[in-house]
C-alpha cells in the first residue's frame, strides 16, 4: 500500500479543487474531512462552531482524518485549520505524505468571496486570514513534504506538479536500498511496494539483455506469475516459464534435473537470467540451477515471502536437500539483484508471513536493537501489510543480514551469528516432522538460546521477557509442544550441522542488539531449559 497523499492549507488554497485531480490521475479515492464532518453531523460546519465551539469541532476533525487514514491510500483534503490540534498533526506526520497548498492572502480573500460557511473569517475576512495565516504558517511548513505556491497555477498544474513529486519520492525512497558486497558480487536489495514495475528497469541497468527464465512454484506462478511475464514482454524481453511442485519436499536434485532439461532443451545461454520468483524453496533451487547450468549464470532473486525478502534470497547460498537431511547440496552463487515487491505478500496466508518475521526478530536481538524496538512498536501494522512501513522494516532486517553476509561471504566468522536459534529451532523442526514452520521453530529456539544466555548470566530476565514479548505479538510460539521429545532434541544438537569438533557452538544474546558464541554450554543445563519452555 501507497502512502495516503493529504493536503493542507488555508481556506481558499484550492485544496477541495485539487485533491479530486491528483486522486484521478493516480487511480486513488478522494475525500474531504470537512465535508465528512458535515456528512456525519448532519448539519453544516459553521453551526457547529457557534454551538458546540471551536474544540468540539477539532475533536470531530480527529475523529474523521482518522477514519480517512485508515482506509488504502487515499488523497484527503482537509479543513485549513487542521494543523491547528497537535492530535491532527501527529497523525499526519506518521501516515501522510502531507503537500501544503501555499496562497498569498490577496489571492484567497478573492477566491474566497464566491464562499459561504467559513466560520473563523468573519467581518474582515482579508485581516482574519492574515491572523490566521500568521499562525498556521509554522505548521504547515513543519509538516510538509512538499509546500506548492499556488498564485499562479491552475489546479490542473498544481496537481501535476503533486504527482510527479509524489512519484519521484516513492520512487528514490525505495531504491535507496541497501547493497550487498562479497567477493562473488555486489547487489542491491529493495524491498517495497510496486517495486515489480521496476524490474525491466533494472534488467537494462544490470546490462541483463539475454532470455529471461521464470521460475517459480505452482503456486505462486498461479498467482503472480503472469503479471511478471506480462510486464517483461511488454518491455521487449523474451521471456520463458516453469514451475517447480510446490513445497519443501519438492527440493531434491530430481526437481533440478527438471529444470535443467527445460533449460537446456530451450537453448539457455550464458548472457541469460534466471528469475527466482517465490519463497525461500524456490530461491534455493532456482538459485543453485543458475549456479550450476553452464557453469553458472545470472539469477535475481523476486522473493515473495517474508522469509526469504529478509533473508533467504540473500546471501548468495543456494541448494537443495537430500535425504540424510536438508540443505546439504549446494553452492554459493550470488544474484545480481533481489527485489521483493511488498504488494505480493498480500497473497501469502498470514501464519507464512508471521514466520517469516521471526527472522526479521532475530536479527533485531542479535544486532539491531532499533529494528527490534521498531517491530515490537509496528508489529499489527506490518502483519496487516501496511506500508510504508512493511517495506521499510523488511529492508531494514535485510539490511542487517546484508551486513553480515558483505562480511563474511562464507560462513567463517559471524556470519554465524545469523543461526541464531536454529540450532535448537533446526532440531525442532526436524522432531516436529516438519509440521512447525520454519519460523516458528526458530522463535522456540530463540527462546531456549535466550534461556541459556540468562541461565548463564549473559542476558537479563528483563531482556529475554522483551524478546518473548515480541515474538508473541508476532504471533510465534515460545513454547515446546507437548508432542516434542526433549530427549530426541537433545540428540539432534548433537548432529546439528554448526557443531564444530563435537562442542556445539552456541550464538547467546548478551543484550537486546548484541550475541556472542560460546561453546561450553553444559548440556544439562540445555536440557533444563527445554523442559522449562514446557
Ligand atoms: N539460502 C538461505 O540462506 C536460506 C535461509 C533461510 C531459509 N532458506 C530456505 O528457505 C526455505 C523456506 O522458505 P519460505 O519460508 O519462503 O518457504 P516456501 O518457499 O516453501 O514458501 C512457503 C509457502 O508459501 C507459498 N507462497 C510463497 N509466496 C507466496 C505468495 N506471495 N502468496 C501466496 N503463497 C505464497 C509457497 O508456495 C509455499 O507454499 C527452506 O527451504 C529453507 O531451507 C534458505
Ligand atoms: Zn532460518
């Protein structure tokens, strides 16, 4: 979702012309808060100040530019005294890109004459505006993003003018970005709203001009698949499709011979581009195909999960499972772009989405203490998908993984940090037979690597509370199941793959923002905490 478009300025700035104009010519609603006012309170506006006074009609005003934020991005036009209540401009300043409407007095007391109801201007409209003007002046140029002078502009202008600068922000907003840089390649990761649009875009910056193979999952493809095709041809590319079975046991060598013989029959060449459009399934084969097919070629990661925007597309690890266990066939190869389009999350069931954000969570408590407090603040928005803040939160937690990876492109020193809570979280899912996801998985074992953490004197009680608490507003569990067997768990820390020389190597939080790794965890002292989060 895009952000809502609201304009300010004094009566007679042209705001209720405006508004209809802009909304037009984005494909937005309209609406004015003075007119729903009127609507709600059945009589006009002017009467409610001479009866119920200038702060009755304000708490109204609250009441409706509420209403209107809460609904998909609209453009509002609102009474000129808006800003006046500090409620109002609170709202505002968190939910709008705010555009203020700037008239000289002269030109609003003429445009104003044709006017009847408006209650503040009374015998001498031109000093009343002047007073008034005066005082609103410093707010609205505090809350605007942008300040238009109207004098000489018709409002098809100003409208334009809104648009295109509207535009533009969305636009450098989202590209801003973050950048990956290892040894095998340095890439953007973009995550936001719309951002599919830009794909040709970037496939001609990216100097990517070859074929382009979609891959995708029957699902997905189903669902997106089309419009990614649809998009490419219309900028001239040749574009080709398969689907992979949908689901994790359908990530097996046997579906990437599949692929490679859709590949290799087709005609791939070593200018072409494999697209990985789908969760971390999907990215893992697509990316390994890419990285073994004639020795390799490009491949952008479209994520379409939480999971795997925040960090499976990331990275540059790609592979398949086998049946002694998962993940262990592989390669590294990094892509040359990952691009999540948010608006694509809005398709993915809701328990997919909050245990995609686990990760997003562990990164916050291993090393982002200001994205951890941000998506403790924002957790019912982003799990609703509104925006900007999705986008922006999700390139947060990718960016941190960013980080790391731009570190540590192999896996030999914190990149290791990032397992955080999958060791136990791993041995879980396993002993779950796979019927918690992922995620769900990893905040039980974030859970249990806080406990330790604690046990050991490490991590406050008052900090391992404060992870608990955001995994559950999350959603996620921080509780072992009754069917889990703790002695099975036990045994399968022992084959986690992270074990290094037999001692199993622990990531433990030392702060909310901060992990360390140990290795001389007693074992009892892990079993009792797993029969603790009983
Ligand atoms: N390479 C890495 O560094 C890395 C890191 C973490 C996880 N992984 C791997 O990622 C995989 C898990 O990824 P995941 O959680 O994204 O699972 P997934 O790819 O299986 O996707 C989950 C489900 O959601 C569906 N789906 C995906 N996007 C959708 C959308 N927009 N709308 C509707 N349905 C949608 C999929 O079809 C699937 O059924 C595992 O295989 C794991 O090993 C890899
Ligand atoms: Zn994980």
């Amino acid at each position: 979702m895009q952000q809502h478009i609201v304009l300010v300025g004094l009566s007679g700035s042209g705001k209720t012309t405006v508004a209809p104009l802009i909304a037009q010519s984005l494909g937005r609603r309209c609406v004015d808060t003075d007119t729903d006012i009127v609507v709600k309170a059945q009589r006009p506006i002017a009467d409610i100040f001479a009866r119920e006074g200038e702060a009755a009609f304000r708490a109204l005003e609250t009441q409706a530019l509420a209403a209107a934020l809460e609904q998909q991005s609209l453009v509002i036009a609102t009474g000129g005294g808006i800003v006046e209540s500090s409620a109002n401009r609170e709202l505002l300043r968190a939910n709008a890109f705010v555009v203020w409407l700037h008239a000289r007095t002269p030109s609003l007391v003429e445009r104003l004459q044709a006017m009847t109801d408006r209650p503040l201007l009374g015998d001498n409209p031109e000093d009343a505006l002047q007073k008034m003007a005066a005082r609103r002046t410093p707010l609205y140029a505090d809350l605007a993003d942008l300040i238009i002078t109207t004098d000489d502009q018709s409002p098809q202008q100003i409208a334009d003018e809104v648009v295109r600068t509207y535009s533009m922000r969305q636009q450098r907003s989202a590209s801003a970005g973050v950048q990956v840089s290892t040894p095998g390649g340095s890439y953007a990761v973009l995550a936001g709203p719309g951002l599919l649009d830009s794909l040709p875009q970037h496939l001609h910056q990216l100097g990517l001009r070859g074929r382009a193979w979609l891959i995708s999952d029957t699902t997905v493809m189903a669902l997106h698949g089309d419009r990614v095709q649809q998009l490419l041809r219309d900028h001239g590319h040749t574009v080709e499709a398969y689907s992979i079975p949908t689901g994790e046991q359908y990530k097996t060598l046997d579906t990437v011979r599949g692929a490679y013989d859709w590949l290799l029959r087709a005609g791939v060449e070593r200018g072409d581009v494999v697209l990985a459009l789908g969760g971390g399934v999907v990215g893992d084969l697509a990316g390994f195909v890419a990285a073994t097919v004639l020795r390799g070629i490009a491949v952008i990661q479209l994520p379409t999960t939480v999971l795997a925007t925040v960090d499976s597309a990331l990275g540059g690890k790609t592979g398949v499972d086998h049946a002694v266990g998962k993940n262990l066939i592989g390669a590294f190869h990094q892509p040359r772009l990952v691009l999540a389009d948010t608006n694509l999350l809005a398709t993915l069931p809701s328990p997919e989405r909050a245990a995609g954000w686990a990760e997003a969570i562990k990164h916050g408590v291993i090393g982002d203490a200001a994205l951890f407090a941000d998506l403790r603040q924002s957790a019912a928005d982003v799990l609703a998908l509104e925006e900007p803040i999705t986008g922006e939160l999700l390139q947060r937690a990718a960016a941190y993984k960013a980080r790391v990876v731009s570190g540590d492109e192999r896996e030999q020193g914190t990149r290791i940090l990032l397992n955080y809570g999958h060791t136990i979280g791993h041995a879980v899912e396993t002993e779950s037979a796979y019927t918690l996801r992922h995620g769900e998985c990893v905040a039980i074992g974030m859970m249990a690597a806080g406990a330790i953490a604690q046990r050991l004197g490490l991590f406050s009680s008052a900090a391992l509370a404060e992870q608990q608490a955001v995994l559950e507003l999350f959603g996620l569990p921080t509780r072992l199941s009754e069917s889990i067997d703790i002695e099975q768990v036990m045994t399968r820390i022992g084959s986690d793959k992270k074990v290094r020389a037999k001692r199993v190597r622990w990531v433990l939080p030392t702060e909310i923002g901060a992990a360390t790794i140990r290795d001389d965890v007693p074992l009892d002292l892990v079993m009792d905490v797993l029969s603790d989060l009983r």
